[in-house]
C-alpha cells in the first residue's frame, strides 16, 4: 500500500509547548540560585556559564559547606594584618604588582611594623597563632610587629596567605596593562573574579583568578583556624 505520512497530533503539540513553556522559568531559577547538586557543574562550565551564575553556584556551594560544618566549628577571632610599605610599593602608581615576594619593607615600613607592634601592646593583645607569608616584607612585618609587642609565639610561615599572582602582568606599566579597551579589561568585564591572568610572573608563578585566592585563603582558614588542626 502507499506510504501516508502520520498526520501531527494537535495534543501532542500542545503539550511540547506548555513542557518548554515550564522548562525556560525552571531553568532560569536553578541557575539564578542553584541547589548544591548544581553548583559543581556549573562551577566547571568556565565559557559556557556568566560569571554571575558561577558566582551564585559557588556561593551556594559554600553555603551549604558552612551549614554542615557549623556545629563542629570553634569560634575564633581572626586580625588580618596588612605587611608594612615595601620597596615595591613606591612604584606602585606605575608598575603592576603582585607576588615579588623577594622585595624588602622600606625603612617607612619596618617603622609602620614597630608602631604597629607597640599599638597591639598597648591593648593587650593576647594571640595563640601569628602567621605571615614567605613574601619577605609579610615575614619581615610580623617578626618587627611580634617583637615590639612582646607576642613570643613563633610566626608561622603559610604561603596560602601570600598576594595573587598577576602572572605575566607582573612589573610591567599600568598604563599600558589597563589600557581602555584592552585585553586584560575585556576580559575583566567578561569574566569578573574568574579572570586569570596568562603566564607565569618573573617569581615563575601562574596568574591567578580572584576566586583561585579565595579557594586557597578559605582552604588555610578552614585547615588551621576553624578545625583547630594548626594548633592555635
């Protein structure tokens, strides 16, 4: 017999229409606020995913990290202490910056390591734990700092702590990194906190996203001063 085409079924079409109608809102959400089942995936989809929904999945992520960490968790107070003015910092107008972590405190920053030092004794601070970076002038800020205030516990060195590697960007001049219209501020508009810099800088490190230094400071609080593993 003759082959009849199958005639389209007007249910079945209504049907798909109200299932894809469903479908767009339900994806939207889940990607807008993720459930934790989601975060990982999206968290992995680089290009194919806006920073914004990124955000919201590692956001979520941990989220649900802390609320099943919580209970075991012991309270501490943490004093995030910035390193005293380096050599480098008196080009800082100028040149990017970064690791360089062989540049020394200037004479102004080891004086901003003593007054800061004296100020801590003054209040009477009492610390179980001093960390610092291996940048030298981190090392040099808390030794100066330490001494001043009379705190004897041995400053721990934790390159987790250290400054974000600009990668290539590194010491070359601002002008000509930021430039309007540029790569790098492209890829900044493009990728916000997920933008990682290309190459290696003169130290031989990788650039690093924002969201790399943030994985790697949740990782060395979470280790050594939530968990109670360093000791403090």
């Amino acid at each position: 017999s003759a082959f009849e085409p199958a005639m389209p079924n007007p249910l079945s079409a209504h049907l798909a229409r109200l299932a894809l109608a469903a479908a767009i809102p339900l994806a939207s959400a889940l990607l807008a606020s993720p459930p934790w089942w989601l975060t990982r995936a999206l968290l992995a989809s680089g290009r194919l995913v806006s920073p914004q929904r990124r955000l919201a999945a590692w956001d979520a992520l941990q989220r649900r990290a802390d609320q099943r960490a919580r209970g075991s968790r012991r309270r501490v107070r943490v004093l995030l202490i910035r390193h005293g003015e380096s050599e480098a910092n008196l080009q800082a107008g100028q040149i990017v910056g970064g690791r360089d972590v062989a540049t020394p405190l200037s004479a102004t920053g080891e004086e901003q390591a003593r007054l800061l030092g004296e100020r801590l004794l003054r209040d009477g601070l009492r610390v179980d734990a001093v960390y610092a970076s291996h940048a030298v002038r981190a090392r040099k800020t808390a030794d100066i700092a330490c001494a001043a205030a009379a705190i004897r516990q041995r400053v721990r060195i934790e390159p987790r702590l250290v400054e974000f590697s600009q990668g290539s960007l590194e010491r070359r001049w601002r002008a000509e990194v930021y430039a309007a219209g540029g790569p790098v501020l492209r890829g900044i508009a493009a990728h916000s906190l997920f933008y990682r810099p290309h190459g290696r800088s003169p130290d031989g490190d990788l650039g690093e996203s924002q969201w790399d230094v943030e994985r790697r400071m949740r990782s060395f609080i979470e280790a050594e001063l939530l968990s109670g593993e360093g000791g403090g």
